[in-house]
C-alpha cells in the first residue's frame, strides 16, 4: 500500500496567490519537485518548516523566508538566495556551496558543518557563532 498523499501549497508571505501546489507523500517532496521544475520560488514563505536532508540544489528562493526552519543536511549548493531570512533557522550540515546569499539574513540560525565554500556572502548578516 503506498503512502497517503496531501495537498500542498507553497505561498509567497504575505500572499495568497499560490507560487506552487501539488499532491505529494511530505511538504520535502513538494518543494524539491517545485524546485527540479526549476519554478520560480522567490519570496516562498517556509518559516518553521522541516526541510531535514532537502534537495533544494539550484532553486531560484531570492528572498524566500526560512524563519525558524530546520534545514539540517539540506543541499541549497548553487541556490539563488539573495536577500533570504534564516532567522533561528536549524543549519547543521547544510550545504550552500556556491549559493548566492548576498544580503541574506543569519540572526539566531544554528550553525554547525555548513558548508559556504563559494558561496556569495557580501552583505550577509549573522549575530551567532557556529557550533
């Protein structure tokens, strides 16, 4: 018997207007398919959404919001990030390798093994030390 599917609605926040939807098995299998389609993600609302082990891997999230998220080993490497909110965001293991975070905003996130290496981090804010 295979897994139940839900319905799924990525929103831009403050929005209605639905940026993508779908029937999938978990909100994962959403995004990731949202993101292999390469849609346009900008200004997706995922605050406190568990994102744990994503592939995200080139998604276009300019300015998406992962307030209190758990990205923990989560694959953003080459993601379009700019102007992004990770306030109190979980990021151990996660992977921005060559991500485009300029502007991008760190206060509260939890850091532990993330992997920046080149990535874009001009204009970055961060307020917490890594684990």
């Amino acid at each position: 018997m295979g897994k139940e599917m839900a319905y799924f609605l990525l929103k831009k926040v403050g929005g209605d207007h639905p940026l993508f939807e779908g029937k999938y098995g978990s909100i994962i299998n959403c995004i990731e398919d949202a993101v292999h389609q390469q849609m346009n993600l900008d200004y997706v609302d995922l605050r406190g959404v568990n994102l744990m082990n994503a592939d995200l891997d080139e998604g276009q999230l300019n300015h998406a919001r992962f307030d209190g998220a758990n990205l923990t080993g989560a694959n953003l490497s080459a993601a379009k990030l700019e102007g992004a909110c990770f306030r109190n965001a979980t990021l151990y293991n996660t992977c921005f390798c060559e991500a485009q975070l300029c502007g991008a905003q760190f206060f509260g996130a939890s850091f532990g093994a993330t992997d920046v290496a080149w990535a874009d981090l001009s204009k970055t804010c961060f307020d917490t030390l890594s684990a």
